[in-house]
C-alpha cells in the first residue's frame, strides 16, 4: 500500500485537514512552520496526491484537450509545443489530438475530450469543420481558438497578425529593389493563409503594381506543393525576381525546386517565408522569415481559460499579436538584425 494522506499527517505532527490544504493551497491558510513541515514530510515519505480523486471531489480534471491539425507540420507541433508548456506552467495538463485535416478525427476527438471531462479546450485549426463547430458551441467548458477562429464566435480567439504578415514580407522584398513580388498560396483564400495573401495584395497595391502583374501559385500547403508552385513560376512567361510563399513548408519545397531549376536564392530569385520555424535558420539558404509569436500566442491562450475558470464564465474577445521579420540569407540581406 502507498503513503496516504494519514502517514504525511503523522509525520508532520498535525492534522489530515491541515495536509490538505497545504497540498490543495486551501481553503483555509497554513502558517508557515506547519506548512513546511508538511512539505518536508511529504518529501521524505515520497507522497503523491492522487489526482484523479481529487478531480473528481472537485469536479475538475486540471487537463486541457487540446486539437492540433497536424503534429507532422513543424508549425503546428512547435505551436503544440508551446500551449503544453504554458499550460504545465500553469499547473495544468494536456491531452493532445491530431485531426490530420480530417473532419471526422476532428469532431471524434472534441466528443473524445468532451468526455473524459477536460476542463478546457484549446483548438488549433486551418478549417473547421460545421459538426465541429457545433459540438465546441454546446461545450460545457471554456473554449480558446488558436491560428485561425470561426466567424462570429463567442470563444477567446488568439491569432497571430497574418494580413500585417504578408504585406511585411512583401514590402520588404519590394524595398530590395524587386519590381514585383509573387506569392506562393494555399489552395484558396480561407483563413490565415488567405490573409497573409491578403496582405501580399495590399502591399503590392500601395506600391502602384496593377493587378495583371500580380502572379500567385496556388497548392496544398505541403512542401511538396510547394516545389510544384515553384516550378510553375519559374516557367511562367514572365518569371518574378521574388517569392513571398505563405507558409514555411510551402518556402523549403520552393528553395528546392529553385536548387533544382540550376538557380540560386536569392541571386536569381529572393524568398521569404512565413511561421517562424526553428528548422527555417538551417536551409540553404538560411531562410528569411515572417515570425509568429507561438510561445506568447500560447500563453494567451492558457490565460483566456484562467480567466474563464476565474470568472466562471466564458472566455471572449480576440487578440491579435504583432509578427516579425527575421532577416536571413534568402531575401538578399547581407546583415541580418533580427535571428
């Protein structure tokens, strides 16, 4: 049998109540003398609290489900990443579910969740699905959207700048002297792709580019659409001298088709990317980059249930976070500032 409550009780010399609130922070306060000798007791005998019960007398899990669309995307798992650590630093854990862009595992896990009594949910997704959509608005707890958010929904939404993105990395290119800039897109305009193209729209607008020369490829947001969309680029009539591809895995398949075409980045074409991931500094070349903030975009999120857990009420409002442009080798930079 393992060390119970009763055994920390006695070694400390005081009560199993007194235990209890030292170990649950309340309700009642503990001086400071009893409350390290319980915490030095609980040390010497090895206790550990038995979570699930404590859950289920307080009718809360301390677990978060949290719905990624693919945990193979660097993006996304750094994201992943990112809420878990700022949801273990809030004392709470999470459980994990990977749609892999499928409607279906996307509604299953959010049921799944559901019920095995998650206290909260942090959602990360390109698309949602209606079902699902249906399933987080009849939620009995508080929801957090993360990326990208429905319209018109009454949960916490945390989004990264995407349009300020997309004309931040096509100004720059244009400021390199590149007369036109290309875009290498998604398969549409939805969602935070579709603003960062957005962006890219308006920068070449303010720029005085018509909209004949504005060339955009579209493909999956693989990198192997991405080498596709690059190779038709580089094909096309009028081949641009510059390539604002929206995502980080749609840039790594473009360097690769342009290594394979016998150019050279940026010398023939420049290219700068968009998320920020760590793998992006260790291309050939070094990739420049949009950066989105993860690690505050997840710490957001964990505070927007905090508060809801709070407050007993839902989270709302959406938060918008500022990007930046890390400079490397791929836009023509000689002297990058920002790493």
């Amino acid at each position: 049998m393992g060390v119970t409550l009763a055994d920390v009780a006695r070694r400390a010399q005081t009560s199993t109540a007194v235990v209890s609130y030292v170990i649950n922070n309340g309700p009642r306060p503990v001086a400071a003398a009893t409350r390290e000798r319980v915490l030095q007791a609980i040390a010497e005998l090895g206790y550990r609290p038995d979570r699930v019960a404590r859950a289920l007398r307080a009718k809360r899990s301390g677990v978060i489900g949290v719905l990624l669309p693919d945990t193979a995307n660097p993006f996304f798992a750094s994201l992943g990443q990112a809420i878990e650590a700022a949801a273990f630093d809030a004392g709470r854990l999470v459980v994990v579910g990977n749609s892999g862009f499928d409607p279906d595992r996307e509604e299953a896990y959010l049921h799944a969740f559901l019920d095995s009594r998650v206290e909260g949910l942090v959602v990360v997704s390109a698309r949602h699905s209606p079902r699902a959509l249906d399933a987080l608005a009849s939620a009995p707890v508080p929801a957090v959207y993360v990326h990208h958010a429905p319209p018109d929904t009454l949960s916490a939404v945390v989004l990264a700048d995407n349009d300020g993105g997309g004309r931040l990395a096509t100004t720059h290119l244009l400021d390199h002297g590149h007369e036109n800039v290309a875009v290498l897109a998604g398969p549409d305009d939805a969602g935070p792709v579709g603003a960062r193209v957005a962006g890219w729209r308006r920068a070449l607008a303010e720029r005085g580019v018509p909209e004949h020369r504005r060339v955009r490829s579209r493909s999956a947001f693989t990198r192997a659409g991405g080498h596709a969309s690059m190779r038709r680029l580089l094909e096309h009539k009028a081949r641009p001298t510059a390539v604002f591809a929206a995502t980080d895995e749609l840039a790594v398949g473009a360097l690769h088709a342009v290594a394979e075409a016998g150019l050279r980045v940026p010398d023939d074409i420049a290219l700068v990317g968009f998320d920020g991931v760590p793998e992006t500094a260790f291309t050939n070349p070094s990739l420049t980059t949009i950066g989105v903030p993860a690690e505050r975009m997840a710490r957001s999120a964990i505070a927007g249930l905090d508060r809801a857990w709070q407050g007993h009420e839902r989270p709302g409002g959406e938060e918008i976070l500022p990007v930046s442009l890390i400079q490397r080798a791929s836009c023509g930079c000689e002297s990058p500032t920002s790493r």
